[in-house]
C-alpha cells in the first residue's frame, strides 16, 4: 500500500498525468490487441508516443493549459464573427477523434476578446473526451464567461470516426449549435450568413 502510493506520487508529473501508469496501461491494451509490446516500431508508442499524444489531447482538462482570454475595452457592441474554427476532439463513448469546423459569434458587452483567442479557447476546450452537443454548450458559456459578452452563439459541424471508420461505417456531418445570452433574429441571420459565405 505505501509502496503503491510512493510510486503513484513519483510518476506524476507537474500536469497531474501519472507516466508509470499511463505506459502499463498502453503496454498491457497492446498485449489485450495480441500485440507484442516489446516489438520494433512498439516499444516507444507506450512508453513515450501515445500518452504523450494524449497528455496533449487532454489538456482541455487542465486550467493551467487555458489560453490568457486577455480582453480589451470594446468600441462596438456589434456581434463580431468568426468562421471556420478548426476543431478535434475525442468522443468519451469510443475516445475515437470527431473533428470538423466551428464558428463563433459573440456580442461584446464592455470589453473585446484577441480574435486569435477564440481559435485558442475552441482548441483548448476539445482537448478532453466530450459528446459535441455537451462541447459546443461549453465553449458557448466559457466563452460568454471570459470574454463577459452580452451574448454568444457557436456552432460546430464535424465528422465522428467512431461512425466513419466502425460501428455505422458512415462519415456522416453532424451539427450542433448552442446560444447564450442576448443574440436576436439579426443577429441570427448575420451569423447564418457568415457561415454561408465560409462555405
Ligand atoms: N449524441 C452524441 N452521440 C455520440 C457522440 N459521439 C458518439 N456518439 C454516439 O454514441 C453512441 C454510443 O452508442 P452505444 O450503443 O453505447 O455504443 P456502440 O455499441 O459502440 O454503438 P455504435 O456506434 O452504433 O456501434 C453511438 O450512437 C455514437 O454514434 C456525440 O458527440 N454525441
Ligand atoms: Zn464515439
């Protein structure tokens, strides 16, 4: 039991990610696989490649990775519209990638956000294992939040692997959209717009 919990304290590093435990874990779904894990061309996808690759995909998780959502006075209360966001993200049913395109429009109050930060706050917030419904709702809210807008709409189109490459063996779009906040039926139309001439 000590010697557990010694070993759990020294492979935890900085960010919360437990390597010792991470690389069993890989090494023993590669056996699971039928897979030989001490194999050339394996030995460093668990000890080093995939849970680094997902320490990366994960770091939504994590608040000490969020981008500074650093704000400056607004000159306008225009909504300001960004289109063709890329986005990846795991689903938590299958932690298979769903990836696709999400655009934002967001109603400033007192303040503006860098329009670079809202490709940023997309990215940081898929990084984790989500539903896109639950993804698209969370980043409309947290933007809301940091950038103390009046109002924000966000949506997100994207393709699911886990339908693509198994299961239904479709690559299928979904869309998802989430507001919050004060966004009319003017708004509405411009945002609408916007996407269509993205497309
Ligand atoms: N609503 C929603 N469903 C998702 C998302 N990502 C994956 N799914 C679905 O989650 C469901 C999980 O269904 P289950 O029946 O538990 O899992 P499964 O047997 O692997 O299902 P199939 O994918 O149909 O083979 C599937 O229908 C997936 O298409 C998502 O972001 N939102
Ligand atoms: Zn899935």
């Amino acid at each position: 039991m000590t010697n557990q919990h010694q070993s759990a304290q020294t492979t935890v590093d900085s960010r919360g990610i437990d390597w010792e435990q991470a690389q069993r874990a890989t090494r023993l779904l590669l056996e699971s696989l039928g897979e030989n894990p001490d194999r050339e061309g394996l030995t460093e996808t668990w000890q080093r490649r995939l849970p680094a690759s997902l320490e990366t995909l994960t770091e939504g998780q994590r608040e000490t990775a969020k981008p500074d959502m650093r704000t400056f006075e607004a000159e306008t209360d225009d909504l300001v519209i960004k289109t063709g966001i890329p986005v990846y993200s795991l689903c938590e049913h299958h932690m298979l990638p769903y990836h696709g395109t999400a655009h934002i429009g967001y109603r400033p109050d007192e303040t503006v956000v860098g329009l670079s930060k809202l490709s940023r706050y997309v990215r940081w917030q898929s990084r984790r294992l989500t539903i896109q419904e639950g993804l698209t709702r969370e980043i409309a809210d947290g933007l809301a939040e940091e950038v103390h807008a009046d109002g924000v709409v966000v949506e997100l189109t994207a393709t699911h692997l886990c339908e693509a490459m198994r299961g239904v063996e479709t690559a299928t779009e979904t869309t998802t959209q989430a507001t919050v906040g004060n966004i009319t039926a003017t708004d509405r139309q411009r945002f609408r717009a916007a996407i269509d001439n993205h497309e």
